[in-house]
C-alpha cells in the first residue's frame, strides 16, 4: 500500500482532528505529519499546490498520517489527478445533486465501479492488482457548501460509494446571502442528520478549539483543529505583539 488509509479511521466511533494546509510547503506539511493528527487536507481548489509539489507532499506524509486531497472541482482530471499522487482521499467541492455525487464516485473508482483510468507513478508502481486493493481503500467525500447542496442532502447521503460528507461554512454562507449563525446552524445540522441517517461520518471546516468542541457535540465526526494560513498569519502577529511589549516595559516608543 502506497498511502495510510483513511477508512479505518472512519469507520471507528473516534473524533477525528484534521489540519489543513493550503501554502504549498512540503517542509510545512512534514511539521504537520509529524504533529500526529488523524489526518492532513491538502487544498488543491483554494490552496498554493502544484502537481510536483502534491505529489512530494503526499511521498512525505503518506506513511504517517492519511492525505486528504481537496480537489479544484468535480471532474475526472481533477479527481484522478490528485488519486494518482497518491492521496488516501478525495474531498470533492460543490457536491448539489445526487448526480454530482454519481460523478464523483465515478471518477474516483476503478472499473467496473467506476471509469478512474490506471496510472500515476505510485498506483502504477506495484503493478495493476496493488491498484485494485488500493482502489478499496480509498476514501471518497463530498462537500456540502451551497444552498442547493443543503436542500439536496438526503439524496446525497443515500447516493452509494459515499465515504464521508464535509461541511463548507464559507461557500455555504456566500451562498445563503448571510453569515447568521442560526441560518447556517440550521444548514450544519440538517447536513450531519443526513450523513448520520445513512452511516456517513460528517466532518466541518473549524477555525479554533472552541469551534472543534462545539462541532463535535453537534454530531460531526471530523473537524479542522489548525490551518497553516491563520497559524503564520497569528504566529507573525502574536511575535510582533510581543517584541512591541518587550520594548515598551523597556521605555522605548513606536
């Protein structure tokens, strides 16, 4: 096997913490790995990655925690793209109807499940019966994360080959026209009813300890407990706050 699976983890009772990375640092992603989470997200559709880059990632995380690869979008390139680096998953965006979920599930199986096409160098690196039982490893999910998604979501869970559903807060929000926390709060909780309803663990984009505890009382199974934009972005901050203390208990003025 040429990645840690995910699937075990999902099918557990565990809560699953998360840390998503979007800078395109391999360095950064070693750290990462090396911090033990359950898993590590890779954000192809919003992040910094490249098809190198990827796939020198996937080679120094896959051995230790499972990769998550949130694809670009819903097509069979972008899915087997990121499959053929190596990922143990595919997070696939904008899922709104149960056809979108067909779709996916279709590009990221082999035949005769599926129309994913054989190649990539780690696949092909053990020859054609190691993808097979690799194909049965992988883990697919689907992001909730429009107003339609929400509205289609019991279909969407009920759709087969389904590993996980994932909830979008920003795009939902964009998409409802608000950010009101009862709004969305609604939308969450009808998403992880249905996830729940047909055996699907159900993960949230989390920005904060406080939001990980609540996601996980309101049912959610997986959670982002770190990303690696907001931890530079506070750690320069938090480190700029301090050398401005340090010099004014000194009596230096800015």
């Amino acid at each position: 096997m040429f990645f840690r699976s995910l699937k075990p983890l999902l099918a557990g009772e565990r809560h699953l913490h998360l840390i998503w990375l979007a800078m395109g640092s391999v360095p950064m992603v070693e750290f990462a790995a090396h911090a033990n989470p359950d898993a590590l997200v890779l954000d192809l559709q919003h992040g910094l990655w490249e098809r190198g880059t990827l796939e020198s990632a996937i080679g120094v995380a896959n051995a230790r925690v499972p990769v998550i690869a949130r694809c670009e979008e819903n097509s069979h390139s972008a899915i087997s793209r990121a499959l053929d680096a190596g990922a143990a998953s595919v997070l696939v965006p904008l899922i709104e109807t149960a056809d979108d979920a067909r779709r996916a599930i279709s590009a990221g199986r082999y035949p005769p499940m599926g129309k994913r096409s054989a190649g990539g160098v780690r696949p092909l690196r053990a020859g054609l019966e190691a993808m097979r039982a690799a194909d049965r490893d992988v883990a697919i999910g689907l992001m909730i994360e429009t107003a339609e998604g929400v509205e289609n979501v019991e279909a969407i869970a009920a759709t087969a080959g389904i590993d996980y559903l994932f909830i979008g807060t920003g795009d939902l929000a964009l998409s409802r026209g608000t950010s009101d926390s009862q709004v969305i709060g609604r939308d969450c909780e009808r998403i992880v009813r249905a996830a729940t309803a047909n055996g699907l663990p159900c993960g949230i984009f989390t920005g904060n300890a406080n939001a990980v505890r609540q996601a996980f009382e309101s049912g959610c199974r997986m959670a982002v407990c770190a990303n690696d934009i907001d931890l530079v972005k506070e750690g320069f901050v938090a480190a700029r706050e301090a050398a401005a203390r340090s010099e004014q208990d000194l009596g230096f003025s800015f």
